[in-house]
C-alpha cells in the first residue's frame, strides 16, 4: 500500500516542481522592497530631524551642535535622508532577476548584470549559487512566499537582516 501512495505521489511531485520552474522562468522586475529594520531606522531619523534643536536655546545649540542655525542643519539632514530613499528607490527600479530554463538566473541590479545557477533545496527555498556555476562567488538562499504568474515576492537574509522584494513579470 505504501508503494503504491509513493507511485501515485511522484507523479504530483514532478508536476508541482514543474509549475514552479515554469511559473519562476521569465524576466522579473522589483516593485517593492520591505526591510523592517531599515524603515525602523529611517523613521527614527526622521522623528530626529522634526525635533533637533527645537527644545535647546540658540546658546545651547551652539554649545552642542557648534552652530546656531539648526535650521540649516535639518534640511542638510532631511536632504541625507530624502537622498537615502531616492537611492533606494532608484536601485528598486533597476533590479531585475531573470530566470532561464537552462537553470542560470542573470541578475540585474543597475550596473553591469551578473549570473548565478538557480534551483529549489530541499525545503523549497529558492538558491542562486554563483559558485556552482562560476566555481566563485556566494549562494544566496531566498525563500518564496508568493510564487504566481503575477507574483515573485522573495525573503531573505543579508548580513543578519532580513528583507522581502516583491517582484512582477516582464516576459515570460
């Protein structure tokens, strides 16, 4: 009986792996970026700006800050902080994965593309493995938590953060 439930199940399994490949081959383009830590950081920034200077004299700003014109100071913090976000966005909009059937994804990230090897582990996780097919370079291991014809929205952990990108088709 048990080798019979094994026999009937393979099937479903190729199957399942196969829409998978099927539905992840194409050219993807971020839409979105969501790092919780990273937000976290840039609203205390911000609440820092809104509030710098404003309950110190003149004197004390001076005594702190070295000058007494905190307004000039926030608008050059407000500017480091909109030009964060722009930098973000910019790079946002020039990211692009493309998946291949032959198994090498080409990763687009606003400079000159790179290329890794692509495959699903053994729990399902999406890998690019620039060693496996440069013999240098790392394997990044993302997992999927939507996976449509409309969707890719994958997360992973960078330098012990972790981030969600969604993504949407360019071609399949």
């Amino acid at each position: 009986m048990k080798k019979l439930f094994l026999a009937a199940g393979l099937p479903l399994l190729l199957f399942s792996c196969d829409n998978r490949d099927r539905d992840l081959t194409g050219k993807w383009q971020a839409i979105k970026l969501d790092n919780p830590s990273l937000e976290e950081i840039v609203v205390e920034q911000q609440q820092f700006i809104d509030s710098f200077g404003s309950n110190t004299t003149p004197e004390q700003n001076d005594t702190l800050y070295g000058t007494r014109n905190i307004d000039s100071m926030r608008r050059e913090l407000q500017l480091q902080v909109d030009s964060f976000k722009a930098i973000q966005q910019q790079t946002l909009e020039m990211t692009q994965f493309e998946f291949l059937k032959n198994k090498t994804a080409i990763l687009y990230f606003g400079g000159a593309p790179d290329s890794a090897s692509w495959y699903f582990d053994d729990d399902g996780a999406l890998i690019l493995d620039e060693l496996k097919l440069k013999g240098t370079g790392t394997k990044t291991r993302m997992e999927i938590e939507t996976l449509t014809k409309d969707t890719l929205r994958l997360r992973f952990t960078e330098n012990g953060i972790t981030s969600s990108a969604t993504f949407r088709p360019l071609s399949k």
